[in-house]
C-alpha cells in the first residue's frame, strides 16, 4: 500500500515540477520578448512605443544614467541573463551537472535578476520620477519567476 502512494505522490510532485517548469520557460520567453524590444530600441537609436502621460516617460528611463552598467545597455544585460536562464531550463534534464544543480544555478541567477530589478524599480520611482511601461513590465516578469524559482527550489531540496 506505501508503494502506491509513493508512486502517487511522486507523481504529483514530478507533474507539478513539470508544470512549474514550463511556466518558467513561458516567462523567460516572454522577458526575451521584452528585453529583446527595449534592446532593439537600443540599438537602432529609435523612440520605444510608451503609455503617455501621468508618470511615464519611457524615453526618460530608457535614456537616463541608469539606462547603462559599465557603459552597456542593462536591456542588452537584461536580454543575455534571459538567454542564460533559458538554457540552464532547457539543459536541465540533459546535463548531469545541471540535473543536480541547475535548480539552485536558476535560482541563483533569478535571484541576482530580482534583486537588480527592484533597484531599477526604485530607480524609476524615487530618482527619476518617471516610469517606462516596458521596464515595469520585465520587472514583473523578473519577479513572477523569481517566485516560481523560489517554489523550485523548494520542492528540489525536499
């Protein structure tokens, strides 16, 4: 009888692993989506599509002192800490190395994207007082999968 229900209940954990693992490869495809725009935007020198009015001002956002880390771009840094989140998901369940740690190697980098993002989301509201719809919208993302990665790592360490 404790056979079946070890059976059963790691099924469930190994389909609610399953789960939370594609959703994180749907997110992280969404912030290469977005990174990829506000880096496009960057790249060819044009004016990004922004909400108008009120408290937003993308251009003054995407265009201030704290637009760039060590004279790159943070939406260039933000697009390849996208890319590499995106392989260590899709690697996995491929790679020994990965199958032990890539959880916690996730985690990690997840970890250092949140913490960066809610400095860019103080940035926006107390130092520039002007806020980019794109930013917050990566910010959002960066977090939704931070929370997911926290649950990850969670169920891994169990």
């Amino acid at each position: 009888m404790s056979t079946v229900e070890n059976t059963q209940t790691s099924e469930v954990t190994h389909t609610s692993s399953n789960w939370q693992h594609t959703v994180s490869i749907v997110l992280v495809i969404i912030g290469l989506l977005i990174s990829g725009y506000l880096s496009y935007v960057k790249i060819v020198n044009v004016q990004t599509v922004c909400v108008q009015g009120s408290a937003f001002n993308c251009e003054v956002v995407t265009n201030s002192i704290y637009s760039r880390l060590f004279n790159v771009p943070i939406a260039y840094l933000g697009f390849a800490t996208n890319l590499v989140i995106l392989a260590l998901l899709l690697l996995e369940k491929r790679i020994g190395f990965l199958q032990e740690y890539g959880v916690l190697l996730q985690f990690g980098v997840i970890l250092f994207a949140f913490l960066f993002s809610v400095w860019l989301v103080y940035v926006q509201f107390f130092r520039l007082q002007a806020l980019c719809i794109w930013c917050l919208l990566h910010e959002l993302y960066v977090t939704l999968l931070f929370i997911i990665s926290i649950v990850r790592l969670k169920r891994s360490l169990v």
